[in-house]
C-alpha cells in the first residue's frame, strides 16, 4: 500500500507555493486528489496513458468510462481538440470557468485510454481557484473523475475521499467542502442540436437560455436506451443500505414516507431519511433525519449524508424526492440512481 501524504490549504497564502509539490506529483505521472466547486476529483496527467491508467485501476472503473480533461485557461481546449464548434464557444463564453463539460471531437494528443476508446474528448474548466491553480502548477490538461470508488456516492469532502483513496494515491490535496456538490452537466457539442448526456451543476434551463435549444439524451429517462455517456449506465452513487426514494404528489409521497419509516422503526430497523424541512418534523424520533431548506442545499449535502448513514449503521434510506426544475434534475438523475431504481410513486 502506498503513503497517501495529506495536505490542508490556507487560502489566506498564495496557491502555488502549497500545490507545488502537488504539481511536481501530478508532472512525474503519480495520482492527486483535489477539491473543485462540484465534488473532489482524482487528478492525472491527462496526456499520458499510464497516468490515466493508474485512475482506472485506483477507482475500479471499467475501461470503457471515459475521463474529462480539466484545464486551467479558455483556449487550453483548442489543441485537445480537432474543432470547437459554434456552439461550443457559446457555451465557453456563458458558463467557464463552472461546472459544465464539453464533449468535443478529439485531437490526436489526447490518448486513446484517456477518452475511453471513443473519438470525442470531454473538457471543463473548473471554477475553483485551487483546481485551476493546481492544473497551472501541473502545465498539463488533468484528468480527474470524482475521486471516489466507482460506484459509491462521490466525495464532497477530502474525508470522505480518505475514505476511498487512503493508500491508493500519492496526495489529498483539502480544501475544504465543494459547494455545489453534485458533478458538471455534460453537452454532447458534436450533435446539430448540443444534447445534455448529464444533468449537473448547470441547469438545463440556463442552457436553453443561452442556445434556444437543447435536447436531453434519451438514454438518461428511458431504461431501453443506452446513454450517450458511457458511466451513465453503470450503477452510482449507491450507500450500502438498502435505498429508496419516494416520488410523486406532495402530501401522498410524505405520507407513504412517514408510514415506510414507521414501520422500519416498528422492525426494529435504523432508518436513515433525506428530507425536505416540513417532513423532517413529522418523521418519527428514532429516525437519523437529515433535512435541506430548498434544492441547492439538498445538492451540497446529498453524498455526504448518504456515506453518514451508512457510517451511522442505516439498515435502510428513506428519500424525498424534489420537482425536476433548475437544480433538480440533476438531483433526482442522483437519487435515482443511489436508490438503484427503487422507486415508490404516489
Ligand atoms: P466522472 O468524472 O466520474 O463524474 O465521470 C465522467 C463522466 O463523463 C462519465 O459519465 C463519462 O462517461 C462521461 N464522459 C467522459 N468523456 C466523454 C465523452 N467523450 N463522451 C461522452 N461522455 C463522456
Ligand atoms: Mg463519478
């Protein structure tokens, strides 16, 4: 097993200094957590194979999920890439440096690991300062999925990504909790109309604002299609207990959460429950209940509340479903998939 070397960033001192070391790790092609404004990201040299490698294997991530490349400036994209399409420029111009992620056709330079065998690269330019200032240190575009074991819930914290990586990376770089909490919005820029393959921190609605129109990949909603993005198939963000959400009309859906959590408590279970501020008070007392305000709040503290229930012994989690608009859909697309599909509709 490796020494996993932590670090803790004061951003009251200048950023280089501290990453620098982070940096030189990331040159000489070893693996580096560090924070971004949506979750933590396991950082590579993105141009060289055997970096990237050393993701796939840290993470267990099948072969065929492709990496995003992170860069530090705007025009970093150009040599990644064979053409930024119009739109793609317009979505550059609104949205970087933030949490959207471009598919664009890909340039010779990006390897083919990298990209996951496909002939389209995926490129972000993230807002936080420290990604950008650690990606400047390492002077190469970084690949960096979230930093967590495939499948699991992602990190948000660098704790939760000790939790994971501990002995399986050279450095945790933390720098405190990422404030949107859940990953980039993906759009496919290579199709006529840009086709949303991940809903995230950008909303479908501020991109429709921007292009006029956007379509959203088929394979996300329908079951018999396949997503454009391979890791959108693969099973995510799942705690250990046994998961599920509750959707439809508001009261019905409360009340068949309440009743669901009764009974559990009645079976002597230990219930975990992620719900809104008004169903948290009527939920009974023995339940682990974690409540969120509005929509934006529920996105900063999802992961982290479904690594502490099972941290906490959950035998099962109860889920209130939130309406699709703005941030939602990104949401519900996660407590989707970390129910696994099991889903009660009101
Ligand atoms: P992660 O960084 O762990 O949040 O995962 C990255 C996501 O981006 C996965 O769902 C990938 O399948 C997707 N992705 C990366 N590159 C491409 C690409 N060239 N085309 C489509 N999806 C991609
Ligand atoms: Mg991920």
């Amino acid at each position: 097993m490796m020494k996993t070397k932590r670090i803790t960033i004061d951003m009251t001192l200048p950023l280089e200094e501290q990453l620098a070391e982070a940096g030189q790790l990331l040159k000489d092609g070893q693996l580096v957590a560090f924070p971004t404004e949506t979750v933590y990201g396991l950082g590579a040299n993105g141009l060289d194979e055997m970096a990237a490698k050393k993701i796939y294997t840290a993470k267990g991530r099948p072969s065929d999920n492709p990496l995003i490349l992170h860069i530090a400036e705007k025009d970093d994209i150009i040599p990644l890439t064979e053409e930024v399409p119009m739109n793609a420029r317009v979505l550059i111009d609104a949205f970087w440096p933030g949490p959207l992620t471009l598919v664009v056709k890909r340039s010779a330079i990006v390897p083919r690991l990298t990209a996951g065998g496909l002939d389209t690269v995926a490129v972000r330019m993230p807002d936080a300062d420290i990604a950008r200032a650690l990606i400047r240190m390492a002077g190469v575009p970084i690949a960096a999925p979230s930093a967590n074991l495939s499948g699991r819930p992602s990190p948000t914290t660098a704790k939760t990504v000790a939790e994971d990586m501990d002995g399986r990376i050279a450095m945790i770089v933390d720098g405190g909790a990422c404030h949107i909490g859940v990953e980039s919005t993906i759009v496919d820029c290579t199709s006529p109309v840009p086709t949303v393959l991940r809903p995230g921190g950008i909303t479908v609605e501020m991109l429709t604002d921007v292009l006029g129109a956007v379509e959203i990949d088929k394979g996300l909603t329908d079951e018999s299609v396949k997503p454009k993005a391979p890791g959108m198939k693969y099973r995510h963000y799942a705690p250990e207990a046994e998961t599920i959400l509750f959707e439809g009309e508001t009261e019905r859906k409360r009340d068949g959460l309440i009743k669901a959590a009764m009974d559990a408590v009645c079976m002597k279970k230990c219930v975990g429950a992620l719900v809104s501020r008004e169903l948290a008070e009527r939920l009974p007392a023995d339940v682990i209940t974690v409540s969120y305000g509005d929509k934006a709040e529920l996105a900063s503290l999802l992961y982290d509340t479904l690594r502490g229930f099972d941290e906490k012994g959950a035998d099962v989690i109860y889920l209130e479903g939130v309406d699709e608009s703005d941030i939602g859909l990104a949401v519900m697309n996660r407590l989707r998939k970390a129910s696994g599909n099991r889903i009660v509709t009101a």
